[in-house]
C-alpha cells in the first residue's frame, strides 16, 4: 500500500464577513461599542477528509466559491483550519502554486522568478543555476529585462508556473495553473506531468480543464459550497460534477428558452 503522506480530518475553515459598511468614525466606533460587529460566518470549507498517498496526482474539482483555494491553502500549511486535523510526514516539503502567488508588478522578470522560488523553497544559489532553464520554459527569455506589470496576463502567469516545474519537491500543489497560457505552453505543461508521474511525485491539482483533469489525476475530489460531495475515481467524480452543472444550468434557464 502507497504511504499516505498527507491526511486531513474533519477540516474546516471559518471566515468572517463584513456585511455593512460604515462611513464615519463614530459609527464605527459605535459599533464596536455595542458589540453589533457587522459580521456574518462563512464556512469556506467543513466537513473534508482526505488522505493523500504518495506518488498520487490527486484533482480538485468545483465551482467558483466551492473552497478549493482555500483546501489548497490548508494542505500547504499557508493557514491553519478552524476545526479538524492535518497530519503531515515530517520531511514533506508541500509548495503551493496559485496563479500569481507572491508576485509583484513591479518587480522585473527575473526578480519575480526569484521570489516566486523562494515562495516554493528554493535557495538564491538554487534559483540562479536554473533561471535560464526557468526563462526557457517558459518562453520568456525575450522579456528577462520587462516588469512583470509590462507583460500579458498570460505570460505573468507563465512565470510562477514554470518556476513551479524546476523546484526539488516530491510534493507540489497546484491551483488553476492549467489555464494559463496558450496551447503550446499547455502542451508543454503536459509533458511535464507526465515526466511528474513517471517519477512518482505527488500532485494535487485544482482545474477547471476537466480534459487535463481526467488525464492526469487518478482521483478527484469534488467540493461544492465546502463541502466534500464525492472523492473517488476521476472518471466517476468528474461525471458527477459536470451533471451537477448541466442541471444547475437547466434549472436556470426559463422554459421555451
């Protein structure tokens, strides 16, 4: 049996809204005076379990809003969960990748890379040894010289993605990644899980490409409004969704449409 390397328990994660908007000092200070906060509880995520196995590539699928980010956030220890357990292996490094984490506009092309390497754990000396295979991936050689502000959003996105590729880690977590570029990059992309797999590193992997997610991941986790709906096999999980959607679409759609 596969060494389960990631385990969560009854996770749940409680965020505070606020639902007015004050515009005086005096307001607000009255409202603190008075305990009316202005505040409701949302439950970005309740009730998960997962175990996740060594060597697995392992999808996240749901809508927008379902908490998969912030599942993401909790697996890579980015933030704590309000209830529940996360067991982790000691020696686990656990990257995570959103769509521009860390990134700065601002900055050049190169420093950006750096930040985003140090953000996946890599050294200064790590980072500068691979930055030309880095550009070279990502196709950005052209632009080493650019502020990340002056790029397409496409090509911010490249950067943190093919920095992502050239870390150390047996664990990389992902979110979105796949729908950035074109599709030569995600050609790219695919070969590059594949050499992933064929190396036994562990991937858990948030698209809204269910192509690629039926590809790569041999099983999926499907979250709706933070809750865990179903985790099994990809085929089976995906199908359940995209029904889910299909229905919800009909539903919306007033007759004779």
């Amino acid at each position: 049996m596969d060494r389960t390397i990631l385990r969560l328990k009854d996770v749940g994660k409680r965020f505070y809204l606020t639902t007015r908007s004050e515009r005086t000092v005096f307001k607000t200070f009255m409202r603190h005076l008075t305990g009316q906060e202005g505040q409701r509880e949302l439950w970005a995520l309740r009730g998960v379990n997962l175990d996740v196995a060594e060597g697995e590539v392992l999808g996240v699928i749901g809508a927008n809003g379902a908490g998969k980010s912030t599942l993401l956030s909790i697996m890579a220890g980015i933030m704590d969960p309000t209830e529940g357990t996360v067991e982790r292996e000691k020696e686990v490094r656990t990257p995570f990748l959103g769509l521009g984490a860390g990134m700065q506009p601002e900055l050049g092309l190169e420093d950006n890379i750096r930040l985003c390497s140090a953000l996946l754990g890599l050294s200064r000396k790590d980072c500068d040894e691979r930055l030309e295979k880095i550009l070279a991936f990502g196709g950005l050689e052209p632009y080493r010289h650019a502020k990340l502000s002056e790029l397409s959003s496409g090509y911010q996105m490249r950067v943190a993605f093919a920095t992502a590729f050239h870390t150390d880690s047996d664990f990389l977590i992902i979110d979105e990644s796949m729908a950035a570029g074109d599709m030569q990059f995600k050609e790219k992309c695919m070969r590059k899980f594949e050499e992933y797999l064929a190396q036994k590193k562990t991937i858990v992997l948030v698209s809204h490409e269910m192509g690629a997610i039926r590809e790569i991941c041999g099983r999926c986790l499907y979250l709706r409004d933070g809750r865990q709906v179903a985790l099994g096999p990809t085929d089976e999980v995906a199908l359940l969704y995209e029904q889910d959607c299909a229905a919800k679409i009909a539903a919306q759609t007033p007759e004779g449409a």
